[in-house]
C-alpha cells in the first residue's frame, strides 16, 4: 500500500525488496540480483550507493562506514530480531550504537504521506477461500506435531486462517 512505500519515497527505488542506510554523510541502498539495474535508474547516485547484496552486505556496509561513536536508529516494529542482532553485530564493530526510535524518522518527515486504506473488513466466502475456517483450523491443529499451540502474529497468515479479508 501506497502509505507504507517508505523506501520509494525516500530514495526512488519501487523494488518490492530493498533496503536503505542512511548516514550523516553517506548513504546507501542494498538490493538483490533482481534489481542491480532498476535501483540504478531509479535512485539519485549522488545521494544513495547502490549496493547488490551478493556484493556486500548491510552489516559489512556498516561496519565499514559508520564513525566511531555514531548511534544508528531502527524501527523497532520493521526489524526482526535476527536483523537487530545483526545490526547490533556490524554496529558494535564500528565501535558504535544501536537504538530503538520510538517513532520512524520517515513518518516523522513524510509530509504528503498518502491515508491508510480505511475499507470494511469482510468475510471471503468458502468458494473463493477454498475451505472454511474450521477445516482450516483443524488442519493447522493436526500439523503442531505435538506442540499444544502455535502463535500467528502476520495479519497475512491470519487473514488466511480466519477467512478475512480488507481494503
């Protein structure tokens, strides 16, 4: 959605997978092989390093160019743990910091951010959904394998359980 395009807003590049580093004085975005000629054509390379990943890492970039001292903020909501203990890792190497904002630093600049999508949440119907939500629920308790429950925290996932969809 149009409100989450964070990384297209701030640096150009539409690939559906990238990521930005933003420095005082440099900055850089990592890309896979997909996308080496698109991010290229898309993003200011005066501004942005345009960096394939099997070339270089985020981690590898950041040990190599964040100052000693320097703070590298991250979205704690947009991070998963194993990529904070990665970051933690490179940044720690640069003999710097790792912080949790408490607010993205691009919401907080993003002045024509376009609205969320306020649609009404509906049922899909078992003939587009394939099964029903019980039969899907028994399926998902058949495969715990003995574990007594599991934790489904992607509202993807659990739009598919429930049978749920939303604009």
């Amino acid at each position: 959605i149009s409100c989450a395009e964070r990384l297209a807003w701030l640096t150009g590049f539409t690939g559906s997978a990238g990521l930005a580093i933003v420095l005082k004085d440099k900055a850089a975005v990592f890309v896979d092989g997909r996308y080496t000629l698109q991010v290229c054509d898309q993003v200011d390379t005066k501004v942005f390093a345009p960096i394939a990943l099997a070339e270089c890492s985020p981690e590898q970039w950041i040990t190599h160019n964040l100052n000693s001292g320097a703070r590298l903020g991250y979205d704690p909501w947009l991070t998963t743990q194993a990529q904070m203990k990665r970051f933690d890792g490179a940044v720690t190497k640069a003999d710097g910091v790792l912080v949790a904002v408490s607010q993205n630093l691009i919401d907080a600049i993003w002045q024509d951010r376009p609205l969320r999508p306020m649609g009404a949440v509906q049922l899909y119907p078992k003939k587009f959904a394939g099964l029903d939500v019980a039969t899907k629920l028994k399926r998902i308790a058949k495969s715990l394998s003995g574990l007594d429950g599991l934790l489904i925290s992607d509202p993807h996932a659990m739009a598919w359980a429930f049978n749920i969809r939303g604009n």
